[in-house]
C-alpha cells in the first residue's frame, strides 16, 4: 500500500509517501518556526491558517515525486492543537473520499513510536519486534510505553511540562529563540555539569512518573542569580553553558531513571526513543549506555525524524492497516486530548468503562 502522510497537529505542515514496505519515496516539511518566533511559542491560530497555506502545495509536490498514486491517506487525528488537526484530517479525508483510497487517522504518539524503526537512506522500514519499551519525549509528552503485538500501554508520564516543554521554558529565559532544545544541546556541549545543582524530585506514590517543574524553576532561578537573563547563546559564557549541561543533565537523568527498572520487569528485545528530545545528544549517548549496561538493543530515530514528520504518520497507518484499521473519511473527526481513541474505539472504551463500573453502557455501535 503505497501510503501518503499528513501530520498538521501543531507548527508544522509535513508530507510524505512511502511505499509498501515502509520505504520513504517522499518528505517534505514547512516549518512555521520563523512566523512563531516572535511570539515566543506557538500561536494556535496562526498555526491552522499556515497549514491551511502549506499542506496542498506540499501535496502536489509528493503527488509528482512519489512513485505512484497513493492506495492509502494516513494523517495525524490527535493529540495536537484542534484547529491544527482540522485542517490535516479534512483535507486528508476529502482527498480519500475523492480518490476512493482507504483512510487512517492516526495517533500522533503512535507515530513517534514507529519513528526508530524508519530509514532515511532509501531502506525499507524494519518491523519491530514485541515487546519494545519506548520512550517518547517531546514538546508536549514525556512518557515510557510498552509495545506489543496487541499495541501500547503507557507505563509511566510527565505528572505537569514535558521534558521539550522544560528545555523550551529555561532557554526562553536565557534569551535563545524558540525551541529552546537544540540550543540548550549545544550549550551543554560546552560546559561541564554538576550533579549537585538539581535535586530529582520525589513523588510519594511508587509510581516512576516524571515532574519537571521543579528543575524548571530551579534552573530558572539559576538564570536570573547569576545575570543570564535574555543574554542569548553568544554571551552566556562558562557559567551559562557549564548551567545548561547542569540543567540537561538533570532532565536526561530523570528520563532515563526508570529504565532499568521497566527493563527487569518487561524483558524488552529493544529499547527506543522518540521525540523531539530524542534528538538531545546527552540522552541518545546515555540510553545507548543503559542498553549496554542492561544487555538490550537500542534503537533511535535517524535525527531528521526524531520532530514531528510525516514520514512517520504514514508509517503508524501502514501498520493499523496491516492489523485490518479502516476509518470513514466522511465521519472523521478530532479532538485534542491527552488520550486519543481512533473513531469507533470511544464507545467501545465508554461501554468497557461502563461494564467495569457495573453501570449502564451508552447504546448503539458508533
Ligand atoms: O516532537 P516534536 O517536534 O514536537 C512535539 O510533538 O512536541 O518536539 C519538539 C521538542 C521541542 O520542545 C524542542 O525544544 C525539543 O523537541 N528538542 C530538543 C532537541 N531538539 C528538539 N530538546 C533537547 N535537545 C535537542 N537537541
Ligand atoms: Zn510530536
């Protein structure tokens, strides 16, 4: 099934085909960076109406490139922004309907998920094998999750920001543009870290959940103490990167932490990573020594897909297809929630709740 993917879930539009075994014949990627830029983050809005601008000339562009005519239209359907979502799953689902092809909608941390397992050199994907332990870190998630045959279950999260979301928050402060990760990485390249300035936090529950709020406002505190504020990536100096490689490796450690712990528990064949954050070279340095150090294969996205990409959503809507997934393009729709149900799962999770709860389940089949 020669696939086409739409991802439009926050600040950029990205395309791609790929042929069926997984092979990347298409990407291409509008970044809105630059238009956000001013703003700090991103401006919902703003947001939709350059998909809106992007993604039909991107299509073309892939329709005249790709190898052949798409069998298959998989798009990102949620989590992300709603009016961002829209403009991607409407357009995703008039160009199936009109072409008579089938249609996914996909989760977008599905997507992240497959991403190790794709190939940018012109290879075909590999399949994963069961079970996987992935970790997804990103501007908006942070969370380890196990893979099988029968899909994924989320094994632990982010209790408040995202790790992308803490890397952005601090680099704001010290004046780098927006997203703050990849300047944080090269500050920290430069300087040297202490394992004392960030305390990990503690949550009384037993759970290995993340929070990140505290070492953000630490190393926030730490930017104005020592006069950093707004300075930018030129004038921070020692101090500032020898801070940064401080702050990171406070985040990358909470990250990992729960590792070897999920890996004596599950048995893993592989371990992942996925995400923006998987692009931070402290982090793939680091999970590539736990696997050493637990005897466990450690597979990570090339870096041109570690952010959101295309490339991956038509992927995750290869393999939902391959499972037997089909979804009506006429009566898609999105939302924007944390947890995201492919359409035709919600009233089957609400029955299933309701059976578990002893009450009565709503009626009809969506
Ligand atoms: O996956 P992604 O493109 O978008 C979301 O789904 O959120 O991730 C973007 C996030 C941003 O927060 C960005 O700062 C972070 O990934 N990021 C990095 C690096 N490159 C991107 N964080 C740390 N180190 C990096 N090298
Ligand atoms: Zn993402």
């Amino acid at each position: 099934m020669r696939t086409l993917g739409i991802e439009t879930s926050c600040d950029e539009t990205a395309v791609a085909v790929l042929d069926g075994d997984g092979r990347i014949e298409f990407a291409l990627l509008s970044s809105q960076v630059e238009t956000h830029a001013p703003f700090g983050g991103v401006v919902p809005e703003v947001a939709s109406r350059e998909h809106l601008k992007a993604l039909p000339v991107l299509v073309d562009r892939a329709l005249q490139s790709a190898g052949g005519p798409p069998e298959l239209v998989a798009v990102t359907a949620g989590p992300g922004l709603v009016g961002a979502l829209l403009v991607g799953v409407r357009y995703a689902a008039a160009f199936a309907w009109g072409r008579g092809v089938d249609f996914i909608a996909v989760d977008h941390l599905d997507g992240h998920r497959v991403s190790p397992f794709l190939d940018l050199d012109g290879g075909p994907a590999r399949d994963a094998p069961a079970p996987v332990l992935g970790l997804v870190a990103s501007g908006g998630h942070s969370a380890w999750y196990l893979t099988g045959a029968e899909g994924s279950i989320r094994l632990c999260r982010t209790r408040d920001d995202a790790a992308g979301e803490t890397f952005d928050k601090v680099a704001k402060v010290l004046g780098l543009p927006y997203p703050g990760g990849p300047g944080v990485d090269r500050l920290a390249r430069l300087g040297r870290a202490s394992g004392t300035l960030f305390r990990q936090p503690r949550l009384k529950d037993g759970t290995h959940d993340f929070s990140f709020s505290g070492v953000k406002s630490a190393a926030i505190r730490e930017v104005r103490a020592r006069g950093l504020e707004g300075l930018g990536e030129d004038r921070v100096g020692q101090g500032g990167r020898d801070l940064m490689a401080s702050f990171e490796a406070a985040v990358v450690r909470q990250l990992l932490k729960p590792a070897p712990e999920f890996v004596g528990e599950h048995r893993p064949v592989l371990i992942t990573a996925s995400g923006g954050v998987a692009a931070n070279t402290l982090l793939r340095r680091e999970l590539e020594a736990v696997g050493v150090a637990l005897g466990v294969e450690v597979l990570l996205p090339p870096l041109g897909l570690t952010t959101d990409n295309a490339a991956m959503i038509a992927r995750a809507g290869q393999l939902a297809w391959r499972r037997g997934r089909r979804d009506d393009p006429c009566r898609m729709d999105v939302n924007a929630r944390e947890v995201w149900h492919p359409p035709g799962m919600r009233r089957q999770m609400e029955r299933r709740r309701a059976r578990e709860q002893g009450s009565i389940a709503p009626p009809g089949e969506c």
